[in-house]
C-alpha cells in the first residue's frame, strides 16, 4: 500500500490542476491493482469529470466504491479485472487518500491562480496609467487571460452605431477567426450577456439556442466564458475567453465558476480602462485641436512659464523670432529669444499678470539676422493650465509704423518742397530785375571794367535762375501715371542744387553722364527721390574728409539705365551690409536721419523693375549702383526742366 500512496503523494506536490492529479491517480491506480480497469468520476466544487485507465476485458473482479465529505465532493470508482486477494478497504482508502490529495491540489491551484490573477490585475493597472491606448490595452489583456486560465482565444466585442449589434474589436489566439465580425445582439449569446450584464458559461458555444456557426469557421470554437464590460454609462460591450477543441485531443474542459469569477473581475478593470482610454483620447484630440488652432493663428503667441522659459510656441511666433522650429524655442528663455519690453524689465512684466489682468506694452523683438521687430505685446495668466502658466501674445506693428513714418516722412518733403515753390517764385522777381538792370548797366557804359562786372552779374543771375528752375522741378506734385523719365535730368537737376553749397565745404562734386542713355519708365518726383537720398547720404560721409568727392555718373547698359553714386568716406561696414535697407535702420544720430532713406529708395527702383546694391568705390568709401530698365519706345516722355 505505500508505494502508490508515495506515488499519489509525488503527483499531487507536482500537479498543477486537478484534473491532471485525477488522471494520474487513475493509472497509478489501474497499475497498483494489477492493470484492472478503473473509470473514475469525481465532482468537486469548482470542477468534474471521469477518467479511465487500464485495458478493458480482464478477467478478474468488480469493486465500485464511493466517497463523499462534508462539502459535497463527490468521487466514485469502478474497477474490474481485479486479481484476487486485494482488498476492498485498501481500495477505498486509496479513493479517500487521493480525494484528499485533489482537494490539496485544487486548493494550491486555486491559491496559485488568484496570485497570478493578482499580479495580472496589478499589471494592468500600470498598463492603464502607462498606456491607456485601447488597442494595447486590449490586446494585452487578452493575451493575458488566455494565460491565466488556459484557453485559446479569446475576444471583446464593443457597440458601435448600430443600436442592434456589437463589433469585434480585438482578439488572441485562435479567436482571430472572429476579427471584424458583426455580432447581433438579440441573436448570440454575446449579445445576450451585453442585453442583460449577466456573465454567461457554457461548455460548448456551438450548442447553445443564439450560437452563429459562422463566427466559428472552423467549427473548432468549445467551452466559453462571456463576462459583461460595465462602465459609468451601461455595458458598452463583452469579453470572451473559448478553449477551442485541439486535433487527436479529448474534449477541452469547461470553465469553472472560479474562472468565470475571474473572467468577471478582469472585465470590471477593461471596462475602466476603455473608459480611461476614451477621456485619454477625447483629452489628447482636444489638445491637438487647441494646437492646431493655435499653430495656425496669424497671430504669434507662446505659452511660457512664469521664469519666461518657452513651453509652447506656434509658428507665427516662430517666423517673428526668426526661428526654424518651436523645437528649437522649448525651454529657452524669451530674453534668450530676443524679446525685451520697452518699459522694465521682463522679470517684472511677468510678474505683473498673477493678479489676473492682463499686461499690454510695447516690446522689441531682435531676431538672429538683427533685424528688429516692433510688437504690441499682451500677456495674461491662465489659471486652467497653471498657476505659473502665461500667455504671450504679439502682434507686429513693424510695417504698419514704417508706414506711418513714411507717410510723415513724405508730407514733410511735400511741406518742404511747396515753401521751396513759393521761395523761388519770389526769388525770381528780384532776379529779374537784377538781369535787367545789369544789362541796362552793360549797354550805358563805356568802361570796360563796368561791362565785364556787368556780364559776370548777368551769368550768375542765370545761374541763379537755374537753381531756382531745379528747385521748383523738385518741389512739382507727384506724378500718379508712369511716364518715360529722363535719368541725366534727374542727376542734372540734383546736381545744379548741390555743387555750389558742396564747392563751399571743400567737397568735390563730380558728374558723369552718358549721353546716350535711354529714359526709363516711372513717377519723376519718385525717382528724383532716390537720388536725393543716395547724395545725401554720400554728402554726410565726406563731410571733414581729405579727399571729400561725390561722383555721379550714368551710363546705358543693353536695354538698362545704370546710376551709380560713389563717395570717399569710410564705406560701410561688413556686419551690417545686410541691414542698410531694412526702415530705421541708420548709423546717424536721432537728429540726422529717420533710417527711411535707403528703405524708400529700395521700394522705388524695385516697384519699376530694377535693382540697387552696394559695392565698394575706387574712391575709397561706398558705391550705390542703381539700375533702371529702359522705357518702351511708345510711352509719353516726361521732360524735367
């Protein structure tokens, strides 16, 4: 008797399910009685089943014996073919020894299953803070509890639209055959569970009243589990665990109530975690659509925190900093990005929003190539991110100012140039009269010193009335239609202005005009224009320089006109060559220039077709090189003078 209760002892410490332990003990013993038949039945709590062992046919005896204890557990034995002499209480303490044993095994089993059932739910639960995404979620669960309970597939079927039937969402194992399918809720016995919330066990799927065979293609599909998925608002679906009947094998277990229980609780934490995945989801769609509504506002705003450091910019912003990419901007101070504020410090200016209002000013914002910004800035505390969240607003005012500064700039030369008007149409009164009475002079006397003084007052008057005639050309209203515009006028007439008051500084005027230059096509005052502010510009550099010259010269170049104004000052440094036409920019004091010259000059030659650059001079200082594409043959020439 010892050696198959060792025996049951060892495959009992080993066992991992009952109903391995009954088979086991089975054949140990069929063995023990000499090869008799034994066909045992056993009923537990949770599980039952009939084992049989031994070859039928042998000749000997027949011994049935039963066991019951307390709990209702159930076994019975039949054995035939017994060999003679063995005893009847041997047997059934070998039946009680190993219903003992079962129950020690379904215990460890159970304790065994609960831990891992436990460590899966803890799993889990990291799965759903971590990565609440529903496809991984679903497709580990899944695979999890195949695992846990030794089934084969597994699947959870969701509602959609459709008020009358489920979807497959996701499956394991060999319940991939259910992928996709449209399950109907009054006609399954998934939708059974869905319509009642009530989890549902069966040993064999295909037999019941609402089976679909089509949803087991290969008619393999056995003993299921189906637990409802419960959430705040209703069952929003079920989850499904099937063994699936194996070739050359015995018919799969049925699920126990444990494992339904199991199943039961497993759903409460998928059915969370859908729920979880859902307000992850709807959360991160709201976040992209606030995104990209900000990233797509004309306007440049950042979200920083209250240090000024960048959590958020969006591209606007980026092009007014002067960045390539928000990437570039996270973490970096907006100090650092080139933005300052006109009135105090940022530090203070962030501050200022805690309270809840709002701050308006005005800031700078210098951006890497150097060119600077003017913005009205707005910065507001949002207490729905965080108490030390702000939103940075800009709106660049740069070309709406320019613009204003332009149009001042240009009623001022307007305002100049009308009391030039007046001026010299006075001037030229007394000018006359002057040329008059030198004549007069010139002819009544006979002293040739009288005559040669009067011819030379005659000449300067003329010269005079020159300048005069160049003064009221330059003071004429603008010209609203482009005309053909002679460029060796334009420089003629600037010229006339500025030798004599040049020759009195010590300045060199030099002027060089080819002759056979066509006229180009433009606004004459506008033109004229630009090469007032190219002289005078070359006029302030030479200023108190040994040699002072400015040289104008035009030439014909192949269907161009080409203007080029060169001085013998100091040229213009390299760092900021590519500045000098950006508006306000200048290297003059306040007082000596707005910066608009070269910005104004640039947007005239360009509006006409041409082009402007600098060069450096063979004088020594800078070359402006203007060039103009010469005018068609019939548009209106517009003579200036």
């Amino acid at each position: 008797m010892l050696d198959p209760i060792r025996r049951l002892l060892a495959e009992a410490s080993k066992a991992k399910q009952t109903r391995a332990f009954w088979q086991a003990a089975t054949d140990i013993l069929s063995e023990w009685a000499g090869g008799a038949r034994v066909q045992l039945t056993y009923k537990g709590l949770n599980e039952s089943g009939t084992l049989e062992a031994g070859a039928p046919g042998q000749e000997g005896e027949t011994f049935l014996t039963d066991y019951h204890d307390a709990e209702g557990r159930h076994v019975s034995a039949r054995f035939e073919g017994l060999p003679t002499g063995v005893p009847d209480d041997v047997l059934r303490s070998s039946i009680e020894v190993a219903t003992h044993l079962a129950v020690m095994v379904a215990r460890r089993s159970g304790l065994e299953r609960e831990r891992r059932l436990g460590t899966f739910l803890v799993e889990l639960s990291r799965w759903l803070l971590a990565a609440p995404e529903r496809e991984l979620l679903l497709r580990y669960t899944l695979q999890s509890v195949t695992s846990l309970v030794d089934a084969q597939g597994a699947y959870v079927a969701l509602r959609g639209v459709a008020p009358d039937t489920v979807r497959v969402a996701s499956t394991v194992g060999q319940c991939v055959e259910l992928e996709g399918a449209e399950i109907a809720i009054d006609a399954s016995a998934t939708g059974r569970v869905i319509g009642t919330g009530e989890p549902f066990l069966t040993d064999n799927i295909l037999t019941e009243a609402e089976a679909q065979r089509a949803l087991s293609p290969s008619g393999m599909a056995r003993a299921a589990m189906i637990a409802p998925l419960r959430t705040s608002s209703g069952v929003a679906g079920a989850v499904g665990v099937v063994r699936y009947l194996r070739a050359g094998a015995e018919e799969p277990l049925p699920f126990t109530l444990m494992e339904l229980q199991y199943l039961t609780a497993v759903a409460a934490y998928i059915a969370g975690g859908l729920e979880l995945s859902e307000a992850v989801s709807g959360a991160r769609a709201a976040a992209e659509r606030a995104h990209a509504m900000v990233d797509g506002s004309p306007l440049p705003m950042a979200l920083v925190e209250r240090s000024g450091r960048v959590q958020q910019l969006n591209q606007a912003a980026c092009r007014l900093l002067g960045i390539p990419s928000e990437a570039q901007a996270l973490g970096t101070h907006l100090e650092a990005l080139g933005l300052s504020p006109s009135e105090m410090s940022l530090h203070l200016v962030l501050a200022r929003p805690r309270d809840g209002s709002p701050w308006h000013g005005r800031v700078l914002v210098t951006q890497p190539s150097g060119d600077r910004r003017i913005c009205d800035c707005t910065i507001t505390g949002l207490s729905g991110v965080g108490p030390d969240s702000l939103l940075v607003a800009l709106y660049d005012r740069t070309d709406e100012l320019r613009a204003q500064r332009e149009l001042i700039a240009r009623e001022k030369l307007a305002t100049v140039g009308e009391i030039a008007s007046g001026v010299a149409h006075e001037v030229n009164n007394p000018l006359a009269a002057i040329r008059m009475e030198a004549e007069l002079l010139g002819r009544a006397s006979k002293d040739p010193d009288t005559s040669t003084t009067a011819a030379t007052i005659t000449r300067e008057v003329d010269r005079a009335a020159r300048i005069v005639r160049s003064l009221l050309r330059l003071a004429r209203r603008a010209d609203t239609t482009p005309t053909r515009v002679q460029m060796n006028d334009l420089v003629h007439d600037v010229a006339e202005i500025r030798q004599r008051v040049l020759r009195a500084e010590s300045v060199e005027f030099r002027t060089t005009l080819d002759q056979s230059a066509p006229a180009v096509l433009g606004l004459g005052q506008e033109l004229q224009q630009v090469v007032i502010n190219l002289v005078t510009n070359a006029e302030h550099v030479v200023r108190g320089r040994k040699p002072a010259i400015v040289q104008l010269r035009t030439q014909a170049r192949e269907g161009w006109v080409r203007l080029t104004v060169d001085d013998s000052g100091p040229g213009v440094p390299r760092e900021i060559r590519g500045r000098i036409f950006d508006p306000f920019f200048t290297t003059k004091s306040p007082d000596e220039g707005t910066g608009l010259g070269l910005a104004i000059c640039q947007r005239v030659v360009t509006e006409v077709g041409g082009k402007i650059w600098l060069e450096d001079s063979d004088l020594g200082g800078a070359r402006f090189v203007v060039e103009l594409p010469a005018a068609p043959e019939h548009v209106e020439t517009r003579q200036i003078g």
